[in-house]
C-alpha cells in the first residue's frame, strides 16, 4: 500500500510538472534553459535564488531586474490555484537545494517544470523583498532631509548677536533671584519695551523708545525658533 501511495504521488507531481511545462512558450523555455546554462549572470538561477542584500541602488536595480524576467516568462500561474500549497512549497524549496548542474541532469520536461514552479513560487518573494530595499531608502530620505532642518535651525539659532553676553547675563540673574523674573533690559525682546511686554522704556543701547526691535538680538531667527527664545529669555522661574 506505501509503494502504490508513494507511486501515485510520483505520477501526479510528474503531471503538474509536464502541465507547467506545456504551457510555456518558445521563448519562455530558451530563458529558462539560458538561465540553467549561466547560473551567475543577473538573471541566472543563482541570481533568482539570491536575497535581495541591503537597501543600496544596486541592489534595487537587480531586484527589479529579476522581477522584470519573472514577469516576461508569462508562467502559467492559472495551473497553481488547483494545486496543494504545501506541494508547491516542498518542490519549490527542491529546487532551491539543488545546483544548476543538477538541475540540468533531470529531463528537459521535469526540469522546465520545476524551474517555472520555483519562480512562480519565488515571485511574490522577490516583490516583497523590493518593497523592503524601497521603503528603507525612503525612511533614510525621511531621516537625512529631518537632520538638514534640524542643523539648519541649529545654525541659524548660533548666529544669535550677543549670545555670550546673553548666556552671562542669565547665569547672574539666575543665581541673584532664583525665583525671580528676568527684565527685559537684560534680554530686550523689542527696544522701548520690557521682556514681558510692559511699557516702553527707553533703549539701554540707543535711548530711543519710539524704534522696536533694533536691537532684537533673535530678530534674524526663523519665527518659531526666535518665538521659543524670547519666551526663555524674557521669563524664568
């Protein structure tokens, strides 16, 4: 009884195989039997085999190069829907453990059948694995071009005029008045007005209280990063 289940199970693998087969076109077979004969050129069956490696250009390049010669071979994936998923991935997974030269001694039906089975099996893989290397080189984009606004905010943010004399000024009042409150003619926000929007006094630097802002040391600051320093200048707790 095990021989006559063993012998039934040859013959129907030996079926699908010779339906893969005949169904394949005329160029399809000369790929494929290229692709045994050459196992290391881009779309060899090496190639084919290959993971897709880290998320460089050549990488993606190759990827999509294998898809490209999966999808012009125009398998006979229809074939595939009537067949049990565990056999497709047990003779998939026989091809990936075999070398192009034993590959090549099986005969030219079996061995067109399970080389268009491995790729048909293979190509929702292959997808998969160009999405990764696609999304990972996005995600480095997201990451570098986050890093350019972060330094360029940094720059802008030591440009500020006066920044030591800032820093010193803080550093005193902190330490005379830990609970105090930070006037503005230690940190002008505007000239003619103190750090917490009070009544105009007349400029420390020029003694004009009619010109705002001319010696606003964060008046050349993008708006959000001047806003976020002038508030931590003009109020301490």
């Amino acid at each position: 009884m095990e021989r006559l289940v063993r012998g039934a199970r040859h013959d129907a693998v030996e079926t699908l195989l010779a339906r893969i087969a005949d169904v394949l076109s005329g160029e399809a077979r000369r790929k494929l039997e290229a692709s045994l004969a050459d196992p290391k050129r881009a779309t060899g069956c090496l190639s084919l085999k290959a993971d897709a490696g880290a998320a460089t250009l050549e990488n993606i390049l190759a990827a999509t190069a294998r898809l490209a010669f999966v999808n012009a071979l125009d398998l006979p994936f229809q074939i595939m829907e009537d067949v049990d998923p565990a056999l497709a991935q047990r003779l998939s997974r026989r091809v990936d453990g075999e070398t192009a030269a034993e590959m090549r001694r099986h005969s030219y039906t079996r061995r067109l059948g399970l080389s268009a089975l491995n790729l048909m099996h293979r190509r929702a893989e292959i997808i998969d694995a160009l999405i990764d290397l696609l999304l990972e080189i996005i995600h480095r984009m997201q990451t570098r071009s986050r890093r350019r606004v972060v330094g360029a905010i940094a720059r802008d943010i030591e440009r500020v005029h006066g920044k030591e004399r800032l820093l010193v000024d803080t550093a005193i009042a902190a330490v005379d008045s830990p609970e105090g409150h930070l006037a503005g003619s230690n940190f002008p926000t505007g000239c003619g007005s103190s750090g917490s929007g009070a009544s105009a006094q007349p400029c420390p630097v020029c003694g004009d209280d009619r010109v705002r802002r001319a010696h606003d040391p964060f008046a050349d600051l993008p708006a959000i990063p001047r806003d976020r320093l002038r508030r931590n200048w003009t109020r301490y707790r």
